[in-house]
C-alpha cells in the first residue's frame, strides 16, 4: 500500500461502522481513506432492523428514500411466548414513527453496506481493499497505521473501524470478547416458502423461550422473509470448542411452538454466528486513533442497536468535526481534533455502555424458564403498548452531548420485579 497523496482522515475497516463514518466526515469536506482487510468490499448475514434514531441520520445524509425502496416498514413489533405462541408484548411501529419523527426500517444487511459504499463512492472516499492493518501509532501532528504487507499510512486522525477483534482497542485495554455462550443460525428465504407457516407478513416478531429466541420479518419489500434463530449452546457450557452445530439447533428448539419449528428447516445450517460482546469501556481515544463501532462496543444483539450505535459514533464525530474546524491551514483540515475527539468521548462511551449492558439483561429475561418465564409473561402482558419509557432513550434523536442524551428508563432489578409479582 503506497498511497500517492496524503488523506486527512485514515478510517480502517469498511464494515457499515467505518463506511458509515467515512461518509460522515467527507461531508464535512476532509478527504477520507478507508483500508478494509477483505479483497472485496460486502457484508455476510441477513436481515437488520434499523430504529428510528438511526434512519433519522440515513435521513440526513440523504440515503433514507433508498433504504426505504430496498426494505420493508413493518407495521409492529410482536414479542411472543415461544412455548405457547401467545402474545406478549408488541410496539406499534406507525405510532412509533409519529412519536419519534422517522421509521422502523427493516433491511438486508448487504442491501444497506451497498447504500453506505455507493454514498461513499459519490462522495469521493478513497477505498482501498486487501489492506490488513496490524499496527497503529501516533506520531507528530497525526497517526500512522500499518499493514501486514509492509505498507504504511499517515494521516492527520485514524478512526479504527476494525469490528469485534480490533487490533486498535489494545492501544486502550487488554481484554477479550466475552461470550455468551449463545450462538445464532440465519436464513433469509424467498417469501414463497414460508407461506402456510405461520408467519406474521408485516411485522418484526419475536418468540421468546427458555435458553433461546427466534426472530422473523419481512425483506426486500416482503420479497424475502429473514430468520434468526438463537440459542444457549450445552456444548459451550461444557466448555468444548466445537460449539453451536446443527444438532444443538434442533435440540434447542424441541419444546417450541409449531410456528418457530416450521422455521427450523429453512435456517442456512452450513454457518453459524457465535455471540460475544465486550465489557464496556469508557476510553475511546488514544491521541489521535479513536475507535468507531464494534471496535468500541460491541453489543449482544437483542437491542438490535449494533449496526445503528455504528452510524450513531460516525454522525456524532462529523458534527463535532464540523464545530472544531477552522478555515484549512498550510495544506491541513483546520480540525482541532483533540477537541473533536474529546466531545466525540464525552458522549458516546455512555450512551453505549447503557445500550451494550441493557442487551445483556434484555437477553436474560428473554431466555427465561420455568416459573421465571410465567412471571415475566404476566409482566409483559400488563405493558401498555403506547408506554414509550422503555425506548425514548434509544429511539430518540442521537445526543451530540451529554446534557442532550435523554434520562435513561431506570429498569427495575429483575428480582426485584419478579418479586413483586409473586
Ligand atoms: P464489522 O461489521 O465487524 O466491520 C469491521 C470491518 O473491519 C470488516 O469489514 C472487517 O473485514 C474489517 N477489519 C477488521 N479487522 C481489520 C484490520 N485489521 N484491517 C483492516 N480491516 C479490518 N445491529 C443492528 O443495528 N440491528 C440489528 O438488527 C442487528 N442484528 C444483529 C443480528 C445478529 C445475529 C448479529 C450477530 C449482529 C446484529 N447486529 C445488529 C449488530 C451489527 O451487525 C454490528 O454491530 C455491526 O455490523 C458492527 O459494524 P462495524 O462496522 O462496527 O463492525
């Protein structure tokens, strides 16, 4: 890798976080590079849901009506037993729009990385492929990164974009993925197929069950149908390292529903995704290398908030690099970026230990069984649908600082609330 010129921003991984953010800051007029690892740029998966506070920024960069086209707006969101197939609890997802001003978007997950790299493309980031970073410093006046290949690259500031396994978060800390011991099979199907299943064909619904869940919604204008179905593997509990196969699917879903069972078959059975995340940590920002994405905070997916936090950390730092920009010096950006990357710090770390350590207390009462489960329905039962206390703090325009980020729905202990039900 022997870049000609010099970019202003060097932005490493091209997954939805780092192109997201490379868009960010070129439309606050910086030339961006990014290096991805991979030979082709693309995304592997299926379905993603996209909330409100995160469409509200596609809105902005203009990429809303095109992510819109290729997805689906489904009319609610349905939590479901998985046992027993009753419902549990459901959002309704026009109300929803009306409250927060934009749509619940449900996309695949290609279709949006394509949204991002074509927006990237039209904006003039330099993207680079084959370009595995192992190393990160500062030096004078910005930072260098290299590659596995001997290359370097300079720039004035590196936003490491590198996903679950970032090389850059161990400027900042030595720790490891943690994992849940959970692991999730995908499928997304021809609508066809799942005719006569069962299904709901215009919302997302979830069916919560003892040590497993499985999640279904339409894609590509319901052209599609997307799956997920998640489990507690025994095998990972034991601590064996051939964990998640096949036949501890179907084992984990013996006891469910016949709508949960019909999916089963339909599930790509040739992978699977072991689920990990990351305790949370409070620095982001070593010099002038900051982490943007999974690299920071990767979340368990049950607030299906990862992808979104991603384009969140991006739209913040290009609004703080717009307010710390003065008029372009001696060939420079004219970014105070010590200011930027602070104001960057003083806000997202937060919001996103709160969304990361939510998903794993989310994920607890999910997977319930046995007289917890019974406990929990009764409680989700008793929800008012219109209650929005459990998601203004997400689904709420992004916060630029900390003063804007809206007080957090204080969740009652989990014990405690079970309690008071007994
Ligand atoms: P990644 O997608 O991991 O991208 C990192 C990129 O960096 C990759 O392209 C990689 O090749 C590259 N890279 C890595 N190392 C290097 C290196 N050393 N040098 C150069 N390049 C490198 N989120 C939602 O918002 N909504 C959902 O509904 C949702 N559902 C999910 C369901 C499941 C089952 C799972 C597993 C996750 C889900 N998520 C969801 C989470 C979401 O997928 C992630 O949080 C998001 O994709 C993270 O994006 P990222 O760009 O930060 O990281």
């Amino acid at each position: 890798i022997s870049p000609s010129t010099r970019a202003e921003v060097i932005v490493v991984g091209g997954g939805i976080g780092g192109l997201s953010a490379a868009l960010a800051l070129t439309r606050q007029g910086l030339r961006v590079r990014v290096h991805e690892q991979a030979s082709v740029f693309g995304e592997v998966g299926a379905g993603l849901q996209l909330a409100p506070n995160c469409t509200r920024i596609l809105d902005r960069y203009g990429l809303l009506e095109e992510a819109t086209d290729l997805g689906v707006l489904p009319e609610g969101m349905v939590m479901k037993d998985a046992v027993d197939a009753r419902d549990l609890t459901r959002l309704d997802l026009r109300d929803l729009e009306r409250r927060y001003g934009y749509p619940y978007l449900v996309i695949h997950r290609s279709d949006l990385h394509r949204i991002l790299l074509r927006a990237c493309e039209r904006a003039g980031v330099e993207l680079l492929t084959d370009a595995c970073c192992v190393s990160y410093e500062n030096v004078d006046g910005g930072a260098r990164v290299r590659f596995a290949d001997g290359g370097v690259d300079e720039a004035e500031a590196v936003i490491a974009a590198d996903g679950l396994r970032s090389v850059a978060r161990e400027l900042l800390v030595r720790d490891e993925p943690v994992s849940s011991a959970y692991v999730a099979y995908r499928g997304a199907v021809p609508f066809e197929k799942v005719v006569g299943n069962g299904i709901h064909d215009r919302d997302v619904v979830v069916y919560v069950g003892p040590r497993c869940h499985f999640v279904q919604y339409p894609l590509r204008g319901g052209e599609m149908f997307n799956q997920v179905a998640v489990f507690e593997s025994p095998k990972a509990l034991a601590g064996e390292d051939d964990w998640g196969t096949p036949d501890e699917l179907d084992e984990a879903f013996a006891g469910t529903c016949d709508q949960v069972r019909n999916g089963l078959p339909l599930m790509w059975r040739d992978r699977w995704w072991r689920m990990y995340d990351r305790d949370p940590i409070m620095t982001w920002v070593a010099g002038r290398i900051a982490l943007l994405g999974d690299a920071a905070h990767p979340p368990l997916q049950y607030m299906a908030q990862g992808a979104v936090m991603a384009i969140e950390d991006g739209w913040v730092l290009g609004e703080h690099v717009a307010a710390q920009r003065a008029r372009r010096t001696g060939g420079g950006s004219g970014v105070d970026w010590d200011a930027a990357f602070a104001a960057y710090e003083a806000v997202r770390p937060e919001h996103c230990r709160r969304v990361v350590t939510t998903a794993r207390a989310w994920g607890e009462l999910w997977h319930l069984e046995g007289l917890r489960r019974l406990q929990r329905n009764a409680l989700l039962r008793g929800r008012d649908v219109y209650d929005y206390s459990f998601v203004d703090w997400i689904y709420g325009p992004t916060a630029l600082t900390s003063e804007e980020e809206p007080e957090m729905f204080r969740p009652i202990p989990l014990d405690t609330a079970l309690h008071a039900q007994r």
